[in-house]
C-alpha cells in the first residue's frame, strides 16, 4: 500500500469510489471538494499507467484530468477509458453549434475539446499525450471488480487500478421503442455520433418536430432554423 498525502480539488461533480470505500461509488457534491488524502493499493501497477483510472471520456473526465496535471499527479499515473473515438470536449457546443449548416461555420473538433468553456487550455489528444496519460478509446467499461481492483472493457481487455473515478455522465431520455422511440427519423443527441446522425436528417429533412422546450430544445430549434426546415417545438 502507498499513500498519496497530497492534496487533491476537484472542482466539477463526480462519482469516486477508492479502495477503503464501503460502496462501490460514493456520489460528491458538484461544489469544490478537497481530498487530504489516498490510499492507493495500486503502486505496482504504476508500470501500466493505472495507478488512477477515470471511467468516462466526458466532459467531467477532462476537467479531472486538468486537475490531476495540476498537482503532478497525472504522467504514468492517470488512465481514461470512453466509449467514445474522440477526447473530451465541452458537449454543450453540440446544440449550440455543431448542428448548423456550412454556411453558419459550425462548430468542429479541435474547437471545443475541453477546457475550452471555462476558457482554460484546448485539452486535445496530443494534450493528453504530452501530459503522460493513457486514453483507452471507443472500448467502453463492461464490467468493475472491486474485490481484486480491474475493470473489463468490451474489447476484453483487463485494467487493474489502484483508485478509480466513475464519470460516465447521464444519458438522454428516450421513448419506449413501442411508441416509436427507435424509428428511423427519431433523433436524441448526447455526442458527436448522435449530433452528425441527426445533421445527416437536418440535410434532408423538411419538416423537424422538437420534444422538449428547454435550453436544448431551443438550441436544436435555432438549428433547424438555420437549415430553413418547417419547425415545430
């Protein structure tokens, strides 16, 4: 066992689970929270960079991989493992500007890998490489063992860690598939798959019908407009 006193903020909500926990996550508060301590069972692990591992390539995994760069705790230390082909980025710009057409000058990767938001540093994936930590991409975790430490991905692979971060977000709301909710036509947008799907309608759709009225409805509207598509919210 080694022990990590240093000290440690993150500043974004997630869910931690470490060795001496009773539970496998423990949800933390989104406010700043400042751990004085680690316990960490995986100094031998250091060799396969797994010494931390964050599950979830989202925006939360990014802001925590800053974080861990800032207190010297990140290169050969840190490994994160998504399901998706791409680093974080700041998944709010999907509806804010990935979905307009051409001649708006959408959105795109690099321009919005995180921390871009909080007007921090373009966290691309050369980022991550420079700063010593492993991304595991579009190989999504199937399966946590808390007994022995490892994580099992859907490729097979077999991650051993030593403290472990659960930042895999929230997934958007669907309709039941007997109402219709995985027709061809029927959009939900969460990722960069998601947004390139629905924009491959938008290009020749003529009229879009938006369910929910909030910021994101709206944002999806204001696209829709923008494609001159009859809309309706």
């Amino acid at each position: 066992m080694a022990s990590l006193s240093n000290s440690l903020q993150l500043k974004h909500g997630l869910t931690s689970w470490c060795p001496g926990s009773s539970s496998l996550t423990r949800r933390l508060p989104s406010s700043s929270i400042r751990f004085r301590s680690f316990v960490v069972a995986a100094s031998s692990f250091s060799n396969d960079n797994r010494e931390f591992v964050i599950v979830g390539g989202g925006n939360a995994a990014g802001y925590a991989a800053r974080t861990f760069v800032e207190h010297g705790m990140a290169d050969g230390k840190l490994c994160i493992v998504s399901k998706e082909a791409y680093a974080p980025y700041e998944r709010p710009a999907l509806t804010k500007g990935y979905l307009f057409p051409l001649d708006k000058k959408p959105a795109r990767l690099p321009g919005f890998h995180t921390c871009v938001g909080s007007g921090g540093e373009r966290q691309t994936p050369e980022w991550y490489k420079e700063k010593g930590i492993e991304m595991i991409y579009e190989d999504p975790v199937t399966g946590i063992d808390t007994e022995k430490q490892t994580l099992t991905t859907n490729s097979g692979k077999l991650l051993k860690y030593g403290s472990l971060i659960i930042a895999t977000g929230c997934t958007a709301s669907r309709f039941p598939d007997k109402i219709g909710g995985n027709l061809p036509g029927v959009h939900y947008i969460r990722d960069v798959a998601d947004a390139n799907s629905l924009i491959s309608s938008l290009e020749k759709a003529q009229k879009v019908v938006i369910v929910g009225g909030g910021y994101i409805g709206m944002e999806v509207a204001a696209a829709a407009v923008a494609w001159k598509l009859d809309t309706s919210v």
